[in-house]
C-alpha cells in the first residue's frame, strides 16, 4: 500500500480536507471537501466536530472507490493548518477574542480532534446518520473536483456561499462573469491564480468614486478556462450547488464500512502535526504551484489574520539575521501604531474602512436599493464571518494621519488638511445594507464583515474602494523594508482578501517601488495548505515516527511492587516505609474511574504537578477512559497558554547564560503568569473539562486537586534523554549550545553550557524554588496524590492518606531513597557495594544518600505497592517535628541543612582541585542562606605497592611569589591546556580508613584516588569551584568549565593541613557495656557536629536527641536495629537514616550477619503497627565475627550556631 496523510486547512468559517500522497504530494482524485462551520457553535466541540465531519467525508469518497481504485493507501498522519495563534507544537490553541473560537483559548487540540475520531468510530460502526450522510438542504458540505493537472487547482472553498439557497463557487464566479470593465490588467490562469509579471507596466487607470468595478474581457475568458466545463456542465454544477453532496450518498457495503471503520481507528493513533496556515500555505506552493523553481520567496496569507512565511530552497527561513523576523512572522512586527496584524488582516481593513468615513457621511449605495432575495443570493467571498460582533469592536483608534486617500483626489501630501481623525460610526449606507440583510442567514445575523465591504467596493462605495486601495499602498510600504533585505524573486498572495486584489493590487505594487520581485494572487489557497500541511508533515515525520527514550540511564525505574526478597541485610537501594491506613493504588484504570467520579460531580478538574512531569501522557490515558466510557469529550486546557512570556525576571536569576551559576529566585509561581492570559482562561472553560500542568490549582480553590510529583533523579534521567526541560526558563534564550569544545574565555568563567546543564542551571534556581513554594501552599488542597515517574503505570493514593502519612513519617526513622551517579573519575565501590543498582556502567562517582532537595521517600501499604513522593512534601508540613527547637527552626525552615553523599574514587582517578565560596560570597552572588561547608569521612581505602590513596587538603606555603606562581600556573593551565604539577602546591596526605578530614569554605582541596568517603556537608553541594581538573573530559567527551575567577575570589591561603585533620575526643567510655562514644569536632565554621559509636556489644544503648534531629550512618558493621515506641527498624552497612527530633529517645542495638535471613513481621498488640526484627535462631556461628566492632555516625546541629550564620 502507498502511503498518505490527511492535509486539513481550517479557517474561520470552514475546514478544508484532502487525501494527500506522500510520495508525490497528488491530491487523491484532485478532490477537496470543505465543510462550513456552524457560526453559532460556541461549544469548542461543535466546532471540532465539524472538522472530523469533513474528514469523514473525505474518507466517505476513498471508500465508495476503494474497490475500483487501482491504489490503496495507508493513511499514516493528519497534518493541519490553522491561521490562529497556536503553540504548533503541542497543539495547544492560542486564540483569543475571535467570534465562534473564543472558547479555544488553552484547548489541546490533539486531544480533542482525537476524542472526536473515536466518536466517529461509534458513529460509523453504530449506523448513526450523521451530516455525512445526509443529503438534505440543511447540509453544510460541499465537494469539488479539480482539473486533471495537478497545476489546476480547484477554487478555494474559502468563496463557497453561505447564502440561504447554497448558491455554489460557481454561481458565484458567474456573478464576476456578468461584468465587463477593466480590472487592471490582471491576467488569471487555468490554475485560479491571477500573475502580475513585476516587469509589466502598471496600467494607469483614474479610479472615479462612483465606478463599478468590472473584470476584463480577457480576465473572463481565462476564468471560463479555469472551470473546464461546457455551458451544460455549468448548468448542471449550478443545479446541482444547491445540495450538499455527500461521496457516500450511496450506503456503503458492510465489508467498505469495515474499512472505514478500521482507516478512522487506524487515524487516532497516527501523528498530528499542526503549522500555521501561512507555513502551509508557501509549502504547498514551493511544491505545486507558483513557487515551483524559485529559490526565495516570501508568501502572505490575507484574512482572518495576517500570515507570512520566508521559504530559501524549498526550506522554510525561521530567522535570519534581520533579513527575516523571527519565526518569519510579519505579523507580530511593529506598522505603525500597531503591528502589521492589525492593518492587513480583514479586521484591519474594517479599520481602515470604518477610519475613512466622515462622522456625519451620508451616501448612497447600489446595494442599499438591493432586495432581500438578492441580498441573501450575494456571494461569500472572504473567509471571514462577525456576525456575532459589536459595531464597536470596528471602531479603530486614530490610525488616519497625513497622507491619506479621499474621494475627491486620492493620495494627498502631507500639507492636506486630513479627513476628521477619531473613531466614527458606520455611515447610512452601510447600516441599510445591514438591516436589509438582518434576515436570518444559517440561523444567523448579519453585520459588516469583508465579504459586505467588498461587495460595497465593487459596486461604487467610495470609501470601500479607499478602504482597498489605502490598504494595498500600507502593504506595500510594510513590506517594501523586508523585500529589500530578503531580496525574493516572488511575493505569492493567498488568503480571502487575494480574491479581492484586484481592489487593492495596484496600489500595493506602487508603493512596493522599483523592485525585481513576481507578485502572483492564488485563489487556491486550500488546496496548497492541504498539500503544505501533509508536508510539513512528512518533514517532521522521523521525530514522531520514532518517539524518544523517555529517560536517559541505566539505572532501573522503581518497581511497582517490592518482592520479599529485596528486603535483606545489604544495602537496600528501595528503602521503604508503610502507610498507616488505606492501600496506593495502580494504574490508569483506578485513577480515572475516581477522576471521573469527581468530575461528575464538579465539572472541572485541576491537574497540577512538578516540573518535567509527562502531562500529555496523563492527558492522553485519560482522554482514552473518557472514549471508552463514552463520555460527552472532555476539554483539555493547558497551563502553558498563562505562563508569563516576560524574560526579563528569568534573566535577573540566571545571570550570565555562560555561567553554570545563578541566583534562587525568590517569586512565587503567580509571578510568572500572565493575569491577562489567566483570567481570559479562566472565562473562557467549558466544561466538563480538565485543566492540566503547572500552576492548574491556581485556577479554582474548589475543584478537586490532582498533584503529579516526579522525583528528581527522574526528572534529570528525562532531560538528558530531553523529555523533559525548565518550565521557567526564559522563552527567548537560544539553548542549543552544545558545542563540546566549550573554552573558557581567557579571564572569566565564562563557556558554552550543553543543553543538560543550561536546563539543569534553570531547573535549580528557578524551578526548584518556586515549584517547591507551591507544593507547600496546595498540600492542604490536594485530593489525589500521583507519582508520576512510571507515565504508563501511575500509582497513587487519596489526598487524606497522603496528609497522615506525613504525619506519621516524623514518629520513625526516615530513609529517603538514595540514587546514584557516573563520573568520569568515578570508582568500582558503590558498583560492588550496593546491590539492586545497574552494573552495565563504567563506574559510579557518587550516590546521593541524603540530599534532600533532590531525594524522595518510599511509601508502601500492605500489598507492597510501591509509591514516591518528594522530601520537601515532607519538610514543607513537618519542619517543627523534623528539626525540634526554635533556634534551629528560624535558621533552617526553608531547607534541612545537612547533607550525607558518597564520593567513589575506588580505581577511579583525581576530584578535581576546588574551593567553595564563603558566607558573603555566596549570598551576594547566588541568594544562598549559608554556605557549602564540608567534611570527609573515609569509610574504607584501597592500598597496594604500586597505589595509594590520599587527600588534597591545605597549601604548602603561603608566600606572595608561592600565590602568584600557583595563580598564574591554574591560568595558563586554562588558557593553553597546560597540565601542573599539583603536588607542588597542594598538601597531599595519605587517607586511611575512618580519617576525618575538615573542609570550612575557602579551603583547597581535592579528594584523591582510591577513596571512598561519606561527604558530609551543609545542603548547598552545586557550588564547587574547580581550578584545576587535570585536563579531563566529562563522560560526553566535553571539557568541563573550570571557575578560577570565583575560585581565586574564594581561597584561603593560611588554611594550614594541620587544623582540617580532625582528632577525636572520648566524651564517653563504657568499658562495662563494650561501647564507646567520640566527638569528632569540626571546624569552627562548621554548623555542626559528629559523635562516632563504636559498639562492642550486643545490648542495647540508648541515646537522647535533646530536641535536634540525628542523621545517621553504620560506616562499620553489617546492621543495626533503631528502637522506638517497642518498635525495630533495621539499617544495614552504609545506609543513611533520620532520627527527627520528635523522637526523643530511641536506642541501638548491632545485629548479626546471616548467610540467609529471614525478616518476619508481627503485629503490634497496641497499633497494629509491624515491628521488623531479624529471626537468628538458625544462625551459624561462623556467619558473624564476633570481635568486629560496630561504628555509627550520628550527625547533629549546633546550639548557637545562628552565631556562625550572621
């Protein structure tokens, strides 16, 4: 079977649909169907469903020849046109304040066109008579077929009657037919198109006010020409114009309405790419039609908006300097007093119109003496319908100055006293058009609309045929400016208004001057944004072909449900902890019937949800419910349509789009929306609907709350696989730096960032802050709670329950999930440690044991279903409980200040050579509350006769000729890729196991080879300054950016080794009960502190947390039980856990290693809550070592250190 696809043109009044071949862009049968839509349907859905009515058409004629037809085609996407503002490439409407669209304003139209296609399944299979079907005078379809050269494109339906009786295209023709004066040398061909050759003389033709004006001779016969058809033809085709003809006014066969069947299933999973009508448009004539040839061209789309589109080659110019505007979008470009949207679309020609006329103006008109009969047969012949429109939406602001036409002398200069500025009303003449015509038309209302305005020019209005012609002089002095720089060798002219362009063309191509430039007028313009649309397509066909990996890693996904095996006495990568009450639930099925169950009841819902979260996802699963439970269709709006296009305050926090650095933005997420945007959103719903995405629970306090959370090492695999990007950055940015050879720039920090670290630099300092404040504020609101890292298998659980786990989490130890890292200088012994993590990688640098901006929490119920939500869900809720005193709450609310990471340089190589900022530093330039302080905790070494391992820390010297040597050294390093000697400068001291190394800010150091180190840190862990870093290449082959500027700013060159080797203090010996407890003091500019626990002993020990919180870590010895309130929870070796501080006394007891463990639970006699203990009465003695001793670390804040912190 061949391939094709569906090319749709939507304009105002009707949808154009054609079946286009892939392979040679042919129109099947030279056949376009154009369907009128419905001018009172303010429901989105009726509008919607007249675009699939015509697409069924069009299936409805493949079908009735699929038998004789010599040709099968399989039909493998809808491309779509649309002159309305979109986001094309989500599908996502933008139109604002346009008649019967007004509703579409946030709609995702993917979804809904897809939720249509699935009604018409029903339809179909069903036996449901629809517009289709009918052949009945109420019906709205009309079809034409071209002539059989594929250059003969048929008229554009765009000037199908929409008069009482269906008077036809060619009725309409023949009402041009019926006159006989000049049209200025116009010359039409056999293709609809009217060519002015730019070398012609421009005839000079004196418009008199009262002229009618008329087509040549030569224009009629070639117009004769374009039809093709013999006088009986055009009376048949007239006859025959008054029915709305259906292809499959003859039932089809069961077997043919299988196939059709099957063709619209087939069509809902097929590709739908949306691009503006403009686009589509000079696509379709670059392919087949005037353009066909021609290196440059720029073509325009004159109607319901102002389009445009720069093509080079056959390729559309989306920016070029400022020979094209960004987006090749003349539109949005400043005429004026306005843009150029607001002068050459049809709206802006009523402008002119409605500006010319004197306030106390009254004349005549032919078309006042007209009856009611002729009135309701004059053709339509611009796609444009007001009739649901003021009079006073086409009062125009004073846009007349000097220079304007009149009357009496057309253009005059600027010492003319200019006709009466201001807004006027619409004169005498006009009001008794429209009140002869106030006759319902379809149901409808007539008012002033272009298709009025034309025919008032045509037959003598004056100001009408000014209207025209002021409007031609304007567009061509806007475009006289781009054809200068762009230098086309043709301007291609579609849209409604080309019809009329014999009005205005003279006019235009005066005020374009003395330029080499083709202007060609197409009548087609459907058919050429049928076939641009189906190739634009096939252009961006291979991107939807073949969808992206939705995540970038090697490590696995959480699974749905732990199995009791992966709970053992090893490293547990799934750290897990029970809900209290109630069960999480799987998949789509349970989640959409309790959608849809609170949509019944609401008629709204808001989905809202963290950044990176798969929303189309969500929206399509549950799209896909709502057909299969036939549901009336579910509007989808989306967030993104109120998201503040402001770049200016995204910059203020990201700073230089060289640095890797930034600020915190401080705003609040109703800071970076549109409040025009949302509230015309908010006006604008119909319902039922469903709004989705970012910042949805601003939109209604009432409706029911979804929240979709994502965990962050997700959300990171997704934007390396980029899936996933900022929500907040700035719109205008060009991000596509990813240019590996990123060199510094010779005296600053500067270099090009990859496309992952740009994104990950936004998604810190603006997405994280803001999207971390609003999960704070919506805790309370959320009915449903939805992890989000699993799109096709979401669990989730009900907002009470999320709420009481919170609360219940803060009476127990806390385990958040750890993940894990590769680096290039990365090590082999997380790889060997902990068991559950991928092995197919190189390495592992680092695993992020307890980060808590970037870590989450596993909840299970009693099935073992398994469900993640983020830590700062539960910082936000339960920071009293989690940090116990006030002191440390004023400090710390916004952030747990404490970090645990492992740092793996187990047969691995160097850290870079680094420094961090100090207090001031990093809240003057990053808006940091404190800053990254840090420690080293060797947990084990490896040792050989050819290696050992070590520890950069301290300077060797601090001499002035030592500073200047080393400084100078780091930038010539840089600048030519020079290697040092680091030794040189650099303390390198040998690292043993259990070594305690101190790191205030300002300090020099690196960690060496051959290390593995618990690094325990404050929070902040992104500001590492590297000055050196051996000339090393990241794991994608770039050169990683150093920060010497910073780094030099950031250096203290007394710190002496000496004083950052820690060296423990005994503050408890108990000889008696086998266990001891030292203090290993840190810096003084450290905010916290460390006891070590070595336990000799089997019993229990207990430990007070004096209202602070304890992190914690076994760093020797295979497993600890925490007991609590006659409860045991088991930590193995390396395992990070919280103690909060609403735990006031728990106690450790270290528990033995089995070759085979079996964990039991048992009930509690009191709560029924499990208790987890170890069952060793089957253990063998010689599975433990009974003279290893057992090491915790407990890690704690300070009393006073507010102190350090002022």
């Amino acid at each position: 079977m061949r391939r094709s696809a569906i090319g749709l043109d939507i304009g105002g009044e009707h949808v154009t649909a054609a079946l286009v071949d892939i392979e040679t862009l042919q129109i099947y049968n030279d056949t376009i169907y154009s369907h009128f839509i419905d001018s009172q349907a303010n429901d989105p859905r009726l509008v919607i469903k007249s675009w699939i009515d015509c697409i069924h058409d069009l299936l409805n004629d493949y079908i009735a020849s699929y038998d004789q037809s010599s040709i099968k085609y399989d039909i493998v996407g809808i491309g779509i046109g649309l002159p309305v503002p979109l986001d094309y490439k989500n599908g996502i409407s933008l139109i604002k304040n346009l008649y019967k669209y007004e509703s579409f304003y946030g709609i995702n139209l993917t979804m809904a066109i897809k939720h249509a296609l699935k009604e018409l399944i029903s339809d179909v299979l069903t036996n449901v008579v629809t517009s289709s079907t009918s052949i009945t005078d109420s019906e709205t379809t009309k079809y034409y077929t071209a002539p059989t050269s594929f250059e003969c494109l048929t008229p554009s339906s765009s000037i199908l009657s929409q008069t009482d009786d269906k008077v036809g295209l060619l009725k309409h023709r023949q009402s041009i037919l019926s006159s006989d004066t000049s049209l200025y040398g116009q010359s039409i061909d056999a293709c609809g198109e009217i060519g002015f050759p730019r070398k012609d003389p421009i005839p000079n033709t004196t418009l008199t006010s009262t002229d009618e004006i008329k087509p040549s001779k030569t224009f009629i016969e070639q117009l004769s020409n374009y039809f093709h058809m013999t006088d009986d033809e055009k009376l048949k085709h007239k006859r025959q114009s008054n029915i709305k003809r259906s292809p499959s006014s003859t039932p089809h066969s069961i077997q043919n309405k299988s196939i059709l069947s099957g063709i619209i299933e087939n069509l809902y999973n097929v590709p739908i790419v949306f691009v503006n009508d403009a686009i589509s448009f000079a696509l379709g004539q670059a392919q087949h039609g005037y353009g066909q040839g021609y290196q440059k061209i720029i073509a325009l789309t004159l109607g319901v908006s102002f389009g445009s589109a720069f093509i080079q080659e056959g390729n559309i110019i989306v920016e070029d300097g400022d020979d094209v505007p960004e987006d090749g979008a003349l539109g949005h470009c400043s005429y004026r007093n306005g843009i150029a949207d607001d002068y050459f679309s049809i709206r802006g020609l009523l402008n002119l119109y409605e500006s010319l006329i004197p306030q106390q103006s009254r004349h005549n008109s032919i078309l006042s003496t007209l009856s009611d009969e002729t009135i309701s047969t004059l053709p339509t012949i611009l796609d444009v319908d007001n009739s649901d429109l003021d009079e006073s939406n086409y009062h125009s602001p004073k846009i007349i100055d000097n220079g304007l036409l009149t009357p009496s002398n057309g253009l005059v200069n600027d010492s003319t006293t200019p006709l009466e500025n201001g807004t006027h009303s619409i004169n005498k003449t006009v009001n008794d058009i429209l009140n002869t015509m106030n006759k319902k038309i379809n149901g409808t209302k007539r008012q002033l609309n272009g298709y009025i305005l034309t025919q008032l020019a045509i037959h003598g209005d004056e100001y009408a045929q000014m209207a025209f012609q002021l409007f031609g002089q304007y567009l061509g002095d806007f475009l006289r400016i781009y054809v200068d720089k762009f230098q086309p060798n043709m301007i291609i002219i579609g849209g409604g208004l080309a019809l009329a362009s014999y009005l205005f063309e003279d006019k235009l191509i005066e005020a374009l001057g003395n330029v080499n430039v083709e202007i060609k007028f197409c009548l087609s313009h459907e058919f050429s944004s049928c076939i641009g649309s189906v190739y634009h397509w096939i252009k961006n066909y291979k991107e939807q072909e073949i969808p992206k990996n939705p995540r970038q890693t090697a490590q696995y996904l959480l699974p749905v449900v732990k199995t009791n095996d992966e709970t053992t006495m090893t490293y547990d990568i799934y750290p897990t902890h029970l809900i209290p009450d109630g069960e999480i639930y799987v998949g789509y099925k349970t989640l959409c019937d309790k959608i849809f169950e609170l949509l019944d009841q609401s008629q709204m819902i808001l989905i809202d949800g963290y950044v990176g979260t798969f929303f189309d996802e969500f929206a399509t699963a549950i799209n896909e419910y709502s057909i299969q439970r036939k549901s009336q269709m579910i509007l989808f709006y989306d967030t993104k349509t109120f998201l503040l296009n402001d770049d200016k305050k995204r910059q203020y926090y990201l700073g230089d789009n060289k640095s890797i650095f930034g600020r915190l933005c401080t705003d609040k997420f109703e800071d970076f929306i549109d409040d025009d945007n949302f509230q015309y959103l908010k006006q604008s719903l119909s319902y039922p609907c469903i709004v989705i995405g970012p910042g949805a629970s601003l939109i209604d306090k009432e409706s029911p709350l979804i929240y979709i959370d994502l965990p962050k090492n997700e959300l990171y695999y997704r934007v390396q696989a980029q899936r996933a990007t900022s929500y907040l950055k700035p719109l205008e940015i060009n991000n596509n730096n990813n240019n590996n050879n990123n060199q510094l720039s010779t005296n600053d920090d500067d270099c090009d960032l990859t496309k992952t670290m740009y994104e990950k630099k936004c998604l810190y300092y603006l997405d994280y802050p803001v999207f971390n404040q609003l999960k704070k504020e919506i805790t309370s609101r959320i009915d449903l709670f939805v992890d989000g890292q699993r799109p096709e298998c979401p669990l989730w659980f009900f907002g009470e329950q999320f709420r009481l786990t919170l609360e219940y989490l803060i009476t127990r130890p806390i385990r958040v999930r750890p993940w894990f890292e590769l680096e290039p200088w990365g090590g082999q012994w997380i790889k060997q440690t902990c068991e559950g993590i991928s092995k197919k990688v190189k390495n592992y640098g680092r695993s992020y044991e307890m980060i808590t901006n970037e870590n989450g929490i596993i909840l299970c119920d009693k099935n073992k279903h398994l469900l993640e939500i983020s830590w700062d869900f539960l910082y936000n809720t339960q920071t009293t409980s989690i940090l116990g005193n006030d002191e440390h709450i004023d400090l710390f609310q916004q952030q747990f200040p404490i970090r645990f990471n492992f740092l793996d340089t187990i047969d691995g190589e160097n850290l870079s050579i680094q420094c961090h900022p100090n207090l001031d530093y990093i809240r003057t330039n990053f808006g940091e509350i404190y800053t990254q302080d840090e420690t080293y905790y060797i947990l084990d070494t490896k040792h050989n006769d050819q290696e050992q391992s070590y520890v950069y820390i301290g300077f060797e010297n601090d001499q002035q000729t030592f500073i200047e040597s080393f400084e100078n050294d780091l930038k010539q390093s840089q600048q030519n890729q020079i290697e040092i000697n680091i030794d040189k400068y650099i303390k390198k001291i040998k690292s043993n196991k259990h070594d305690f190394f101190l790191i205030p800010n300002e300090t020099i150091h690196a960690l060496g080879k051959n290390n593995i180190i618990l690094e325990i840190s404050t929070t902040p862990y992104i500001y590492t300054f590297k000055l050196y870093d051996w000339l090393r290449k990241s794991l994608d082959d770039y050169l990683y950016p150093l920060n010497i500027v910073h780094g030099l700013k950031n250096i203290n060159y007394t710190q002496k080794f000496e004083s950052l080797i820690c060296q423990p203090e005994y503050i408890e010996h108990q000889n008696n009960h086998h266990y001891e407890i030292e203090y290993l003091k840190t810096h003084k500019l450290h905010f916290y502190d460390i006891h070590r626990i070595t336990i000799d002993t089997e019993e229990i020990i207990e430990i007070q947390t004096e209202n602070r919180f304890h992190l914690c870590m076994l760093v020797e010895g295979d497993a600890i039980e925490i007991i609590y309130n006659n409860q045991i929870f088991i930590y193995n070796y390396a395992e990070t856990f919280l103690i909060p501080a609403s735990i006031k006394t728990y106690s450790i007891r270290k528990i033995k290693r089995k070759t085979s463990t079996l964990l039991e639970t048992i009930k509690n006699e009191n709560n029924d809550i499990p208790i987890v203990y170890v069952n060793d009465e089957k253990s063998d003695n010689n599975d433990f070592n009974h003279n290893k001793k057992w090491i915790l670390l407990k890690t704690f804040l300070k009393w006073n250190c507010d102190n350090l912190l002022v």
